[in-house]
C-alpha cells in the first residue's frame, strides 16, 4: 500500500503481523541522528530494532521501555474518539505515532520524530500525533 509522505519500514524483511509505516521526516531525523561517528547512531539502531519487531511480533511486543503507551488523545476525526498513541525510543532518539486501520486491516504510522529535552512527553506534541493519525485514518478508511 503507498501512504503519501510515508515509507513502509523494513519492507525488505518477511511479512509479519504489521505493516509499519514511518513519514518521510521520520526517515530524515533518523538518517540525520544516525549519521557514522554521531552521537546517536546507536540509538538510532535500537528504534531501528523496536519498528522490525513490531512489523514480526504486532502490538503484543514490548520492548521494556523501549517502545510505550502514552495514552489516547482526541483523534479529530470526522466519527470523533480518540486516539492511542505509542513512542519507540532509545535514549534522546524518539518517535512517536499510533495504529490505524485501513480496510479491516490495523497499521501502524510513526509520523512524528523528536530528541528527548526533558523527562516528560510534550503534550502539545502527543495530542498532534493522535489528529495526524485521526486525519490519516480518515483520508485511507
């Protein structure tokens, strides 16, 4: 499936439980912080790890901390509800996004790419993930 401003991560790798998508400046954040002799590169390989476990193993896979629940925010679709919303990290390295469904089928989008500045999530920033993913939902529904 094309998801415009997405990539599918890992598309290489055999098929598994999900189909995991990141946005076009996910991929530039985590090719920028894994940049050779970056302070990052590791951190960068570990989300990297996170994503193809998700794509083998689905939603049941938790990575420790690695990959976590934020919460569910208001979504902005046009049916109203919310949205859950999840983060892969390692380190400062974080992306953030949430699973869709799409033809009776659940994906999931990692829309949103952040360097971790304090302990706690941005709020601002989760509540914008969950309506990307609501608007997303509603445009492939």
């Amino acid at each position: 499936m094309e998801i415009e401003g997405y990539r599918e991560h890992a598309s290489k790798e055999p098929p598994g439980e999900l189909v995991v998508y990141i946005s076009d400046e996910v991929h530039a954040y985590l090719v920028a912080e894994g940049v050779e002799g970056g302070r990052n590169r590791r951190h960068v390989g570990k989300v990297d790890i996170i994503l193809k476990r998700l794509r083998r193993e689905g939603m049941q896979v938790r990575a420790g901390e690695q990959f976590k629940f934020e919460g569910r925010f208001p979504s902005g679709r046009r049916k109203g509800g919310e949205q859950a919303v999840y983060v892969a990290k390692s380190d400062q390295v974080r992306i953030y996004g949430g699973p869709i469904t799409v033809g009776g089928k659940t994906i999931l989008l990692f829309p949103e790419p952040d360097t971790k500045k304090r302990n706690k999530a941005d709020q601002a920033l989760l509540k914008r993930v969950a309506k990307s993913l609501g608007e997303k939902n509603d445009e492939l529904g």
